[in-house]
C-alpha cells in the first residue's frame, strides 16, 4: 500500500484529503505545518505528499526545499494543493521540485486525476 503525507494547517482539509485517499486505497498521515511533515520525513519518507503553501511555523515551499535536500528526499511525490493559483506560485513550485499542482477546493476526481498523472494510481 503506497503511503501519503498530508500536510495542510487546516484540520478540515487533511481529513477530506485523508477520506479521499484512503478511498484511493492509501495509508495516510498528516501533518499541520511543514515543520511536523519535515520530522515525520526524516522518520520515514512517505511515497507522496499532498502539500498547502500558506502554513504557520514552515511554509509549503520552505518544506519542500528542505525536503529535496533530504538523502532521498527526491523520491516522494509531492503534489502542491493549495490556493496559491497564479503563475508565479506554480513556477516557484515547480522549480522547487513540485510534481503537480491542484487548486483549492479540491475533491476526489481532481485527486485521482493528478496522482493518476505522476503514476502514483
């Protein structure tokens, strides 16, 4: 079973997330701001990220630059899900080492589509 870190601040969102993966048959675990999902990597790397930009203590971006620093911290799959929906935001991911990029509000076919498309379903 693949393995899927949530990590959002909003309560509400990790548990629609953790529902809609859980469907999708993965293991989830979750996170409230970057600096948790940094921890719970350097524990043990998930095989995917379902990652917010706007969090307290670290930010999305923060994360995933400390993250692809990780020694095989370039495995995960992190997708960025979150409100942030211009260019400039999405090209910053990207460069930072995103996989993919869902737009806030989200549900389970938009999931299913995005993690279908980096070859995790």
């Amino acid at each position: 079973m693949k393995s899927c870190l949530i990590v959002d601040d909003s309560k509400v969102i990790r548990m629609v997330a953790r529902k809609i993966l859980q469907e999708l048959k993965f293991e989830t675990s979750e996170a409230a701001d970057g600096a948790q999902a940094l921890e719970a990597c350097k524990k043990k790397l998930p095989d995917s990220i379902l990652l917010d930009w706007n969090m307290p203590v670290m930010d999305g971006l923060e994360f995933l630059k400390k993250l692809r620093a990780l020694p095989g911290g370039d495995k995960p799959v992190v997708v960025f899900c979150t409100t942030e929906n211009d260019i400039n935001h999405i090209q910053q991911a990207i460069e930072a080492g995103a996989n993919e990029y869902i737009m806030k509000p989200f549900d389970s076919e938009i999931i299913q589509t995005k993690f279908t498309q980096v070859g995790l379903l």
